[in-house]
C-alpha cells in the first residue's frame, strides 16, 4: 500500500513538472524569433531568383507567381555596399531617382508603414521600431541611422526613408481616370535605360512601349491583372537581363544604368558580362488601394553560374526574335556568352 501511495505521488509529481517545463518552454515561433533575432542577415546569400527555364521557343509571358510573403523584402550580404551606393544616388542625383506626384502622398506614407513594419518583424535583429510620443521612429541597428515612421510634418519623402531602409527600389502605381495604372511616385535607384524624372506619370503601357510584343501579348492582361489584385494576393515574377560593364567600374555605375546595359566594348571579355537578375513584387495597399511596387536587382558573373543555367542562359538567347535579340542586347555580348557557355557546359555549338 506505501510503495502503491508513493508511486501514484511520483506519478503526480512528474506530470506537475512536465506541465511546468511546457507552460516556460518557449514556442515553437518563439525559438524561431530568437534564433532570426541572432542571425546577421547581412551574411546570407540573396533570395533566390526564379530560374532560367531554357525554353527553345521565345513567348513573352507575365510568368507570375504568388508571392513568398515572409521574403517580400529581403536583406543579404549586398545590403551595406549597396545601401552605400542608394545614399549616394539620393544625395547627387536625387531628381533622376526619386520622384513623385502630389496625388501619391497618402499612398506613399501607406507604404512606408508596411515596409517599416514588415521588416520589424521579419528582420528584428536589424530593424526596431519605438514610439515616440505621437510618432513612432525605426530605427536600423546596422547603419545606426534613424526615421520617422507617419509623421506628416517630416522633411523626407515616406518613399525614400522606405528606400533608404530597404534593397529593393519601390514604386506606386495608381489608376487614372481611363482605367489604366500609372506611374505615381517611385524611388528607383537601379533603373535599366530610363530615369524616374523621364517617366514619371507614364502609364504602364507607355513605359513598356519600347518592348518588342509587349503591347500586342500582355499588355491587356497586365492592366486586367493589376485591376483583379487584393491585398490578400500579392504576386511577385522574375526577369533577367545581360550587362556589360567597364574594367574597374564602380558598383554605382554598375547599377545606375539610365542610358542602358550594353555598350560596345573593344576587347570585350566575359568578365566584364553579368548576368542582372529582378525580382519584382506586387501588392495592393489595404487602405488606400495603391499598388507598391518592388523590384530587387541582384548581380551574377558568369563563373557563378551552374552548369545547367548556362545550358539554359545558350537556349534562350538562341530562341530570341531579331527584335527582342535588338533589344537585349545580343549584338553586342551574344558570342562571347555563347563561347563560354559551349566551353563551361555540353551545349552544341
């Protein structure tokens, strides 16, 4: 009867602490907070883009997906020498990357309070915000630097303290009086043959007028597409592009491409190409109904790159139209891409 009683007050006991050990355990989503809070984002490798699908038969295509939600925004180890580069476009050449309208202002101090929170909470190691009285400011533990969060009364546009925060440039879009989306502000530190200053009020079709098929293939389903969006379901695509650059050039210049991505170059060697990767998001704003817009731009050398994405960079640059192989570029860095792709991988020459 004693070792019965005893055994049945060990049992108690023990169940007692089992509960006590899970009631203090953290969570699972505790011990994930805590380790994200640990990890040096700044170390990690860029999100990765979708990949080069080596179609042999060209069709312009949205290619759409739905969007990652917890890497909307990303942070890796390009973030300070490009975030280096971002103060340095603002501060000279602001009026070329940042503009917008006055109709975009509520939309833009939106936007700003997304990006704010979303990186709180996704990178928190990095990201902290504090209220402030009335206003709440953030704060970025990796550049020491600090910005008001909704306050109406602060100097700097909501779109460039977002910018100055993040890797990816960003974009509103708002729908004018015939149904079609524009360009209403933007902060786009990385363009590709265009400047915000240029573009600025374009609609979305005008500022893909130079694409060869654009117009004729998508261009309907793109403004039908962007009219159906919630903010329930964002979307995100890939896009990619070849980049020739100078010996010795400076990262700034290498991003900074307004006038376009290939020059002729005397000489020209595979180590001056790139392969320019963009991952572009969509999301609409829940209350003023704008579309933000992101692109994040993302530099490969070609000795990066994996076999089969060679094999399938060959497919595709053959698969291209005259048109669109003009566009692109091909004259210019076509069979110096092909040799190295023929001579890294088994691709018939």
């Amino acid at each position: 009867m004693v070792y019965s009683v005893s055994f049945v007050a060990f049992t108690i006991a023990s169940v007692f602490i089992q509960w006590l050990f899970k009631l203090f355990r953290p969570s699972q989503d505790e011990k994930v907070t805590e380790k994200s809070t640990a990890l040096d984002v700044t170390h990690k490798a860029p999100y990765p883009c979708n990949a080069i699908k080596g179609n042999q038969k060209f069709r312009i295509t949205m290619g759409l997906r739905r969007l990652d939600d917890w890497n909307w925004l990303t942070v890796d180890k390009n973030y300070l020498k490009e975030h280096e580069v971002r103060n340095a476009l603002l501060k000279n050449q602001r009026s070329q990357v940042i503009q917008c309208l006055p109709e975009s202002k509520i939309a833009c101090t939106e936007a700003l309070e997304v990006v704010a929170e979303f990186l709180c909470e996704r990178y928190p190691a990095m990201f902290h915000m504090e209220e402030e009285g009335d206003m709440k400011k953030i704060h970025n533990r990796k550049t020491g630097e600090s910005f008001l969060v909704g306050d109406e009364n602060d100097t700097m546009d909501p779109l460039e303290t977002a910018v100055r925060l993040t890797m990816e440039d960003l974009s509103i879009l708002m729908k004018n009086e015939e149904g079609e989306y524009y360009l209403a502000a933007s902060a786009t530190l990385f363009p590709v043959g265009w400047t915000v200053q240029e573009r600025i009020g374009w609609t979305i079709s005008q500022m893909h007028d130079p694409v060869p098929e654009w117009k004729d293939k998508i261009g309907h389903s793109v403004n039908k597409f962007f009219c159906r969006l919630t903010p329930e379901s964002p979307m995100e695509r890939s896009n990619y592009f070849l980049e020739t650059r100078e010996p010795d050039e400076g990262l700034g210049d290498t991003l900074f491409r307004p006038m376009g991505l290939t020059e002729e170059q005397p000489g020209l060697s595979i180590e001056d190409i790139l392969l320019r990767w963009e991952r572009q998001t969509f999301r609409r704003l829940p209350r003023t109904g704008a579309l933000i817009f992101s692109v994040k731009t993302t530099l490969n050398t070609f000795d990066e790159l994996p076999v089969d994405q060679l094999q399938a960079l060959a497919t595709e640059i053959r698969s291209w139209p005259e048109d669109m192989a003009k566009y692109k570029g091909r004259d210019v860095w076509g069979q110096r891409v092909l040799d190295y792709c023929i001579q890294r991988s088994i691709v018939p020459a």
